[in-house]
DNA sequence: AAAATGCCGATTGTCGACAATTGACACTTT
DNA sequence: AAAGTGTCAATTGTCGACAATCGGCATTTT
C-alpha cells in the first residue's frame, strides 16, 4: 500500500499565498505596494475570493497589511520595525540554543556541519539570495534542535519578515567568506554542548546582523 | 474637529474572527468541534465568505486547523503541544523581563503594581476565567515594558493558545489567593530593577504553571 | 457475517454579480 | 486662485449559486 505517495490536494488558497509570500521576499513586491484582488486573481486565473482568503492568512502572518475599503498592501518595514523583529529573534534563538544543547541529537550536530559546510560553499559562488537563504537554514536547525515545535513557527515567522525586509536593502554583508566564518563559534559551542557558551555566540551573532540592518534601515529612512 | 470621536467601521470579518475566538477561548467551542461554514454564517447573519476569510485567520493563528475538503475545527492541544508553548513562553518572557528591566517607566511599573492589587482582588471573588484573564493582564504588561512590539504579538498568540488550552482542564490552581501571591517575587525584583532574579523569578513562576497545566494534560490523555 | 461497493445528503471550493465605498479629477463658487 | 462640491471610474464587501467532494449508510457480494 505504501507503494504510492501521496497526491497533492494543495488547495488554491494556500498555493496563492505561497506565491505572495515568494513575490514578497524575493523583492517582486515591493513594500507599501498595493495588491488588487482583481488583478491578482486574473494572474493566478482564479477568481478574488481564494485571493482575499490567501491575503487574509499573509495580513495575520504580518506580510500584508489590510484597510479596510482600501484593501491589502504588502508591509512595510519601518528601522525600529527591524530593530524589534531582531531583538525578538535574539531571545527566541538564545531560548533555542538553551534547549538544544541538551537536547540535540547527535545528527542535529551533524545537519548543522553539514550547514555550515554548505554556507562556505556559497560563500562567493551563489547568489546573494541563496546565501541568506543557506544562512536563514543553519539558524532554523538550532531552533529544530531545541524540540520545541511552537518555536520554530514563531522563527519561520520571523524569518519570513527578515527576508522581506532585507530584500530592501540588497545586501547585508559584503563578504560571504567572512559571513559564513561568524557562525564558528557558534558551531564551537554547540560541538562541546557548552550552553554559555553558545548564548553567548548567538547573542553576539545575532546582535551584529541586527545592527547592521538597522543602520541600512535608518539610512533608507533618512534618504527617504 | 475632535469633537467626534471616530465612527467604527470594524469589518464583518474581524467582528465574527473576534467572536469565534471568544468562543474558543471561553470553552463554548471544543477542541476537536467542526466549524461548519453554513451553520456560522447562519448565526452571524451573513453569507459564508467573511466566515472563511475569517477562518482562515485564525487558522494561521493556531485556533483553528483547516483540513482541505473537511472544513475548520477548533484546535486539539496535547499534552507535548502545551509543553511546547509553556517552554516557549519562558523563553519570551524572561527575554521581555531582561528588556523591560532597562526599559521599564516608573509608569510601567505602577501599572503592575496596580495589576497585582487587581490579582488579589479579585482572589476568591471573582470567576476562574476574571481570575486568569487577569494573570495574563500581568504578564502581558511585563512584555509591555520590553518596548517591543513585535515580541507583544507573540505573546497575544501564546497567551490565546494558552486560554484556549485552559478552559479544557477548568482550573489550574485551587488558591487564588497563593496564585497573586506568586506574583510577589516578580514584582520585587522589578522595583530592584535586577535582571537576573526577575529571570529567576519568572523562570520559576510559569515554569510551575507549565508543570501544573501539562500534568493535567497529561492526565486528560490517559483518560481518554 | 464480514468486506467491499454504490449511493446520497451534507459540506466545501470556487465563481460571477451587484451594491457600497473610495480617491481623483473636473467643476463651480467666492 | 483657493476652497469647496459634484461626479465617475475603480475597487472592495458581500452575497447566492453551482459543481466537486466527503462521510456514512444501505446494499450487494463472497
């Protein structure tokens, strides 16, 4: 019986969502913009009501914002915006890093060399996208390694924003090499299951991104 | 001009989102229940769209799970699935009591100290849900004196979930009055403003709650 | 009698339609 | 010319309708 795999009954709604949530994080949306029903659902070739309903579930997962009469727009991303999703991230993760270090597996350890082999891969081959895409995962991993299932929505949420948001500025780190370097300590602490140890890389980690999104953040800010 | 005072305009989608999950978290809809479209848009008095769109929000507010073809049910929580969000409130509130230690107004503070008088007002007078209800006013205005938005959001959510877990197991504590009387450490090393012991304080605090819900869980589980 | 099949009411998925509202532009008024 | 008013196309809010699908019950088959 197990011979077959199951036939995917991906509803129309979360398809579409799916493909908003894409538009957005890779920049094809850009923030403020409107999203008209009719016209999206003449591209999905669909009709507006699996498009409200996909815009609904994006508006609660804080991608697109909605007025009423006036209709859905894709967030924007204010400095101070940045600053919280990033702080909150900070003790989400070190929460995660707590965790894991007592409760990683011993192939949790391994995905997350083999990770971190794969962030030095890219370094300067992929694209930028891909790099903060292979970051993002090796993030998601400790997470995963703290067993704590509600916390990795709450990352991936979070996740997801990040990445809407960092579209905006294009680049974060000018090099790669060096970016994929920061996360040895990381590795280190995870490698001798030191919970100290790893908050404290993570914290520090982290803290650095975050600065310098919201730096860009603010120029943008003050450009604008 | 400011004589008026804005007119409402609260769409029919967010009015019936808000009274589904009022519904969810009083216990009036049961885990497990079937949200049929028809029946809930019959009783609100309107057509089935707003109830899906509706829906949907709170689908990906973890109220609701939505199975393609099978329609909306209230959320199920296990024993391991409440663990998980007790773990992760841990995480979030101690990071919001390092936050709000720095951050924190002198107004922030007297709020709590006000909140924690309304704790022990309302300790063996009022009902159990007024009694809960306004535990998590408490810890909801600590994650306020973080200053972070977004980090409130997540709370919003947990502390949803949380009630909506609740009303299953009808009562956690059976003395009010030791219940306020928890929340004293807490608020004694906010008014030191001392980092670690509201840590400390907290970590213990949800961590005996944590215990006393999943314990209850658990006992529901092998009833069944 | 147990298992498989066929059937049917109930429910969901999606659609197109119409009324209500919005924002922008043109027009009047002073 | 500035301010206010009227008008209109574009868009959203909501609805009722129809096809597709599901779960359960009766029926048949072995």
């Amino acid at each position: 019986m197990s011979v077959f795999s199951e036939v995917s009954t991906t509803d129309l709604v979360t398809q579409i969502a799916r493909q908003i949530t894409e538009a957005i994080v890779t920049g094809h949306l850009k923030p403020g913009e409107r999203l008209t029903e009719l016209q999206l659902s003449r591209q999905f070739g669909t009709s507006r009501a699996p498009v409200r309903e996909a815009a609904r579930l994006l508006e609660s997962q804080g991608l697109v914002t909605f007025s009423p009469r006036r209709g859905f727009f894709v967030r924007t991303f204010s400095a101070s915006e940045m600053r919280d999703i990033y702080e909150l991230r900070i003790g989400l993760e070190l929460h995660a890093g707590y965790l894991a270090v007592e409760r990683a597996t011993d192939a949790d350890i391994a995905a997350l060399e083999k990770q971190l082999g794969r962030l030095y891969g890219t370094a300067g081959q992929a694209s930028i996208e891909t790099q903060i895409f292979e970051d993002f995962a090796f993030h998601r991993m400790i997470c995963k390694a703290s067993g704590n299932a509600r916390l990795i929505r709450v990352y991936d949420e979070l996740a997801t924003e990040m990445r809407a948001g960092i579209t905006l500025i294009g680049k974060i780190y000018d090099d790669p090499q060096r970016m994929a370097e920061t996360h040895e300590p990381i590795m280190d602490a995870l490698r001798k299951r030191d919970g100290d140890e790893l908050r404290e890389a993570l914290r520090y980690h982290i803290a650095v991104a975050r600065d310098a999104v919201v730096a860009l953040f603010e120029e943008l800010e003050k450009g604008v």
